[in-house]
C-alpha cells in the first residue's frame, strides 16, 4: 500500500480543473506504489520503524552477565542489567508544493498533457528521494555531531554524546567507566589490491572485537562494505576482492579471504578526495537498533484552487527522523592522514 494519504479539496472543483484531479492522484498512488517496491539503503542500512510521538527515544541497557552455577536444590543467583546511554531522536517536518497553471489546463484539450502527467510523479519520486538522501548524508557526514540538511539541523551524535565516527566512544557502566574504544581509523588502506584486502580482514577483525558494556567482546561480523560514488578505482578494486575466489593481484594465487563475506553499497552523494570506506555489520544493526530512520507523518497530499492566480497546487506534508543511538555497529577507515583528525592509525 501506498506511504501517502491524500485528501481531496473541499467544495466544489473548478470544471477546467476537475478532469485532471482524479488521474492526477492515480497517477500519484501509482508512482508510489513502484516507489515503495524499489530498495534503498533506507532498508539496507538502516532500521525503519513507524513512530506516533514528537520523538523516539532509544534506552540502552548492557547485556546480562553468564549463568552461575549453583547447589542442589538452591535457587538461582539474581542478576540484573544496567542502564545505558539513551538516545533521543527528533523527527523533521518536509514539504512541497506543485501548480498546474490555468493556462496549462487551458491548453489540454485533448485529455492530460506530458507536463501535468509529469509533475505528479517528479513530486512523489522527491518524497522518496529526501528520505534517502537524508539517511545517506547523515552517515556521510558521520564524523560531525550535527549538519544542515535541506534548512534543519539534524544531530548526529550517538548515545555517549560524541559524534557517529570518534576515536574515544565512551561506555556508561560501572564495570567499563573510563574506557574508551575508536571506531574511526586512518591508514595506508587501498595502495594496492593486496593491501585492500588485507585491511578488510583487519576492519573485520577490529568490529569482532568491540567490547560491550560489560566488557566482553561482542563478535558481531561485519558484511556491509560501503564505499563513496566517485573513487572508480576503490570500487573496481572492491568488486574484484569482494568477487574473487583468489588474491587479486598475486603471482601465487592465494586464497581470498574476503571472498562472499561482503555486501557493497557504493553510497550515492559520498564524494572524497581520498580513498575511504565504512564497515558495518547488520546484525550488530539490528540488534543494537542502532542506525534509525523513523516514519511520523507519511506524505500527506491535499489539493486546492489558488483563487488568486487562479491555478490549481498540489502540497505535501511529511515528518520523518533519523539517527544514530550507538558506534558499535559501524566503523570508518581512511587513506589520507592529513585528512583524518582525531583518527587512531590502524597497521596491520
């Protein structure tokens, strides 16, 4: 079913107009219904949740410790878990409006003209279009605590208060006060195929081994490779290892290690200047909820007539939320040290 509601307008239609108002939200319904059968990396990436509030707040709680042995005919120990980091996430108002000029309307005789079938669909498609783009640039923009998207502030900042990407993600417990873990590294990483590879296993290796909040290794696998859309040469490389059954490159015709381990997202709208790349593991994604995309208000469409110019406009209301509630999930790894501050160097 369509993500829309739509809502015709009151009263009576203008008769140049009232032809056009039944087709124009066939066309609509349509457009959406081929919109929502495309997947984005809104259903790759991230965890999409409908919401009836102002906001979403995500509360943490570490996990519970192992079972303790205990006698004969003894009860069991009680155990309990601790309260983490929340994370609150605030949903965003969008709108946008289309007109079919009386004069366009005017001019159709013959039924709907390309440019008023046109408008509907361009309308619908940029709907869909500001929900991806607005999940992609918060990732993109992953090593900051905040940016601008489209006039509204968007805070990207995870549960520990620093950004997604940080070399000094704080835990809450009593147990890891004080420790710290980075999930942002800089490196020579992408020089050669070989060398590619070699620190996908070490991404790989680093994301098994991030310590919960009770300080036990979480061993989640990382499976998602995301790279940005204007490095032709990082993406061949990542296509032939992600691809090969043997080392790319070598005269001895090793084995791949990363052969079939790995999802690839080229992340439309990530342009850089270096080679870079984020590893995640959707598991970790799904269980941590930790990257969020919530759906408050779907596109809610209503109609009218201008009397002033006398013109019909169609309008679009939406509310939807993005964010971060953990690091433990993701990991970002780049080329260029010049480039990286605040990085912790990774070698092999």
């Amino acid at each position: 079913m369509s993500n829309f509601t739509y809502s015709a307008s009151s009263g009576k239609n203008d008769p140049m107009f009232g032809k056009f108002e039944h087709p124009i939200k066939m066309l609509i319904e349509n457009e959406s219904n081929q919109c929502e059968k495309n997947k984005t990396i809104l259903d790759l990436l991230f965890n999409v949740e409908k919401s009836n509030r102002y906001a979403e707040t995500i509360m943490g709680e570490s996990d519970f410790d192992t079972f303790q042995s205990k006698g004969e005919g003894q009860g069991a120990e009680n155990d309990s878990v601790e309260k983490t980091y929340d994370k609150t996430i605030e949903h965003i108002e969008f709108a946008k409006e289309f007109t079919i000029t009386r004069k366009m309307a005017d001019d159709a005789k013959m039924g709907m003209g390309a440019n008023i079938k046109n408008k509907p669909k361009m309308f619908v498609r940029a709907y869909y279009k500001t929900r991806v783009k607005l999940a992609a640039q918060a990732l993109i923009n992953g090593t900051s605590k905040t940016m601008t998207f489209n006039k509204a502030k968007v805070d990207l900042t995870v549960g520990d208060g620093l950004s997604l990407f940080n070399n000094a993600h704080t835990y809450s417990t009593t147990k890891m006060k004080g420790k710290t873990q980075s999930n942002y590294f800089y490196g020579d990483i992408t020089s050669s195929p070989e060398v590619f590879e070699e620190h996908l296993s070490i991404a790989a290796n680093l994301m098994r081994n991030f310590k919960d909040e009770n300080g036990e290794t979480m061993g989640y696998t990382a499976d998602i490779l995301i790279i940005p859309c204007n490095r032709p040469r990082l993406e061949m490389m990542a296509k032939k290892i992600i691809g090969s059954e043997r080392t790319t490159g070598s005269n001895n015709n090793d084995i791949n290690t990363q052969y079939g381990n790995w999802t690839l997202v080229v992340l439309d709208g990530w342009e850089t200047n270096d080679d870079r790349f984020m590893v995640m593991s959707s598991e970790a994604n799904e269980n941590l909820l930790a990257n969020m995309f919530f759906n408050r208000v779907p596109l809610d469409i209503r109609n009218g007539i201008d009397d002033h110019t006398r013109n019909m406009y169609w309008n679009g209301y939406c509310r939807f939320g993005v964010g971060f509630t953990t690091w433990k999930h993701i990991a970002l790894f780049v080329n260029s040290a010049s480039a990286v501050t605040g990085a912790t160097k990774v070698t092999a």
